[in-house]
C-alpha cells in the first residue's frame, strides 16, 4: 500500500484585495499517495494555482495543514524550506521558465549547483535526466534556440534532477500544441510510472484527466471528485 | 560548492552581453575618473599636502569638493546598476528559488556578477594604462634627443606621463567598493525579497 505523500486538511487560503476578501481555497481536504499521478482539472481563476502554491509550500494557507512527506508545512521554519524543495520537489511550469542565459545542460544542472555534490556527480544526474528527456543533442542550446516541446522536455529534466518525492506541474502543456502537449504528457507519465515520482498536474485543459490516476474538479476554491 | 554559485555567475553575467558591457564600460569610466582625480591630487599636493597658504587650501578644496561629488554620483550608478541587475534576474530568481536555492545562494550569485563586473572594469583599464604607457615610452624614445636615452631617465619620465598608474587604481577600486555598497545591500534586500511564488503566477 502507498504512503501518503501529501494531506491537505481543511485547507482555505484567503487574500484580500482592498475590503474585498477573496477566498482563493475553501475547506479543501486531499490525500495523494506516492507514486500517483493526480490531475486537478478547473477553469481560470478557480484556485488551482494557489493549491499548487499551498500544496508545494510556496504558500502558506490562511488555515489548515498541509503534510508534506511527514511534515507541516504549516508550521515549518522558512529557513528549511528551500532545503525541501531542493531535495523533495520538482515544478514544472506552463512558460517553462529557462533561464536564459543558461544552456540546457546548466538549466537543469542549476538546482544542483547549492548542494554539496560534486562536479561529476553533478554532471551525471543532469545528464542522467537529459538523456531521459532525450535532450542530448540539444545540451549546449540555450532556451532561444529550441522549440516549446524541447523548452518543456528541458524543464521536466530540471525538476526530475534532484530525484523529487513530488513534481508540480502548473498547465505542463499550456503553450505547447496539441500534438506536443499529448507528447509532454506521455513523457510525465512515463516517468511516473518508471521513477514512481508523485505528480500533481494542475491545468484548465480537460484532455489531460485521460492521462491520471485519479483527477479531481475545482471550482470556485472547492474540490471536487477524485475518481480514478 | 561554497565558490561555484560564485564563479557560475560569472559565466551568466558574459552571456547578457549588453548589460554586460554597458557595465563594465560605465565602472571603468567611473574608475579612470577617479584615478584621474587621485593623480591630479598628487602631482599637485603629493600625499601628505597640507595647505601652506589660502590659495592651496582653495585648490586643495576644490579637489575634494570634485572628488566628493565623483563618489556621490559613484553611489546613485551603483544604486541603479544594482536595482537593474535585481529587476532583470527577479524571474530567473524566482524560478532558483522554487528549485531549492537559498537566500544565500542567491546571494552569491548576484554578488558573484558585481564583482565580475567591477574586475572586469579594472582589467579593462589596466589593458588601457599599459597601451597608453606604452604609446608614451615610445614616444619618448623617439623623440629623445639620444635615441637610445637613458633608462634611468627615461622610464620615470615616461611613467609620469602615465594617466592610469597601478597605486591611483587601486586607490580608485577602493573608492568604487566603497560607494557599491548602499547599491550592493539594496540588491541584496530586493532579491531576498522576490517569492518563488512568482514563478508560478508571473505574466505572460
């Protein structure tokens, strides 16, 4: 039976904007289990990239806990938690967002460079990572000169470098084609099903509920489903 | 891993080729003027001047009052330089932040780039202070009335001449991290400040 990666517990987060308060997540409540491979499908606007934020530990809710891996988020000292996303997460975001003047290879390298491996070992995973994205050849590229697919394949790399427990995927296909998108989505799966890396996608494009364990609904800072 | 964030920024900050030579260009600007400033000073009054009469101690004044002004326009290129350099990198940030990198880290890196710069900038007019000193020897032997001339005299004429000597430089480069740091602790403040969070939400 699979643990459980990640419990969200009665989790609201609530801005405000002016007098206005907007409620961003309303009492939400989620278990994912290692290894799955989650899709939280909803319109613009409806929350899922402030799930992700809280889910993640980008952010922190108004109320509830989040259990990342056996620890609150919640209440963790933000000191650690660039500790835990070096070591436990991957993000992969819907404008890929490369570092410019980085090469691939630096790209996905980068989240490696503040730890206390060495060259080699460095080199290795990332091109462990690159070969499985199969970015070889494109290595010594900056993002300008590849194509969105070859920008996401770089990006998926980066956040399987560090062999993340989690990877959050923020619309992984929402400035690619259709046909490159379905490509990108295969690959996500593969890896999950390979590496039994959890992923938690987040997106507004229904076409990609075929590709989860299990998905759910948000709407209006509510979820909703979780069937398989 | 405590230098390679530091010297990876070194790398990045060649490839933004254009805010890299601006730079550069404007710190070696900034360096040379106050060298020059320092030299000036120096054939005039030597180090250790002390005014002997009211018209000395207007002059000596009046280099102060330059050089003061020198370092305050110092500091605001500094301040800009480091906003600009923070405002251009806040999504890179952002996303180096999301992967795992530190406040320290990231400290690193964009320290590693000013520095970069300003060694670059130092280099820069070292190679522009050998070309000149050169051209001035040269000049001199040939117009020597001895051709050949005397070493001895020759060599300290010729060094005299000199606008970029290696004590007004490093005098300079004192001065110029001297008024880098308000512009250094203001970038610093400013990326410690960008949420990873953006990486996520940033616009199109």
């Amino acid at each position: 039976m699979p643990e459980d990666i990640i419990v969200a517990q009665k989790v609201q987060k609530e801005y405000r904007r002016g007098r206005e308060i907007i409620h961003a997540l309303r009492d939400i409540s989620l278990t994912i289990r290692s290894g799955e491979f989650l899709v939280i499908e909803g319109k613009s606007g409806c929350g899922k990239t402030t799930l992700l934020n809280v889910l993640s530990g980008l952010d922190r809710p108004t109320d509830g806990r989040i259990i990342f891996d056996q620890m609150d988020l919640t209440v963790i000292d933000e000191r650690i938690l660039p500790k835990i996303r070096q070591e436990k997460i991957g993000f992969i975001f819907q404008l890929f967002n490369l570092i410019s003047t980085m090469t691939v290879y630096e790209n996905v390298a980068a989240p490696l460079w503040p730890t206390d491996l060495s060259r080699q070992d460095i080199e290795d995973k990332a091109m462990d990572v690159i070969r499985a994205v199969d970015m070889v050849e494109r290595k010594d590229h900056i993002p300008r000169q590849l194509s969105g697919g070859e920008q996401q394949r770089t990006a998926i790399a980066r956040a399987l470098v560090n062999k993340p427990k989690v990877v959050f995927a923020d619309e992984p296909t929402g400035d690619l084609d259709t046909k490159t998108g379905a490509t990108i989505m295969q690959l996500l799966r593969k890896l999950n099903q390979q590496e039994k890396i959890t992923f938690v996608v987040v997106t507004h494009d229904q076409e990609l509920i075929k590709y989860a364990d299990r998905h759910f609904t948000m709407s209006d800072g509510r979820l909703s489903g979780g069937r398989r | 891993m405590v230098l390679r964030i530091f010297f990876k920024a070194w790398r990045i900050s060649l490839r933004t080729t254009r805010r890299f030579i601006v730079f550069t260009v404007a710190y070696a600007i900034l360096l040379t003027w106050i060298a020059f400033i320092v030299r000036q000073y120096f054939i005039e009054f030597g180090p250790l001047f002390l005014p002997t009469n009211p018209g000395e101690a207007v002059l000596m004044q009046s280099y102060l009052v330059i050089m003061g002004w020198t370092l305050v326009a110092g500091t605001i290129m500094g301040i800009v330089f480091s906003w600009l350099l923070a405002h251009g990198r806040r999504d890179d940030i952002a996303v180096l932040k999301c992967v795992g990198w530190s406040n320290h880290d990231i400290r690193q890196l964009v320290l590693g780039e000013i520095i970069f710069i300003t060694i670059s900038a130092v280099l820069s007019i070292a190679i522009l202070g050998i070309l000149i000193s050169g051209f001035y020897f040269a000049t001199m032997v040939v117009l020597s009335p001895n051709p050949l001339g005397n070493p001895t005299v020759i060599v300290p004429a010729a060094l005299n001449y000199i606008l970029i000597r290696p004590d007004f430089i490093t005098i300079a480069l004192l001065a110029v991290m001297l008024v880098q740091v308000p512009g250094i602790l203001i970038l610093i403040w400013r990326t410690l400040r960008i949420s990873p969070m953006r990486a996520l939400t940033r616009p199109e």
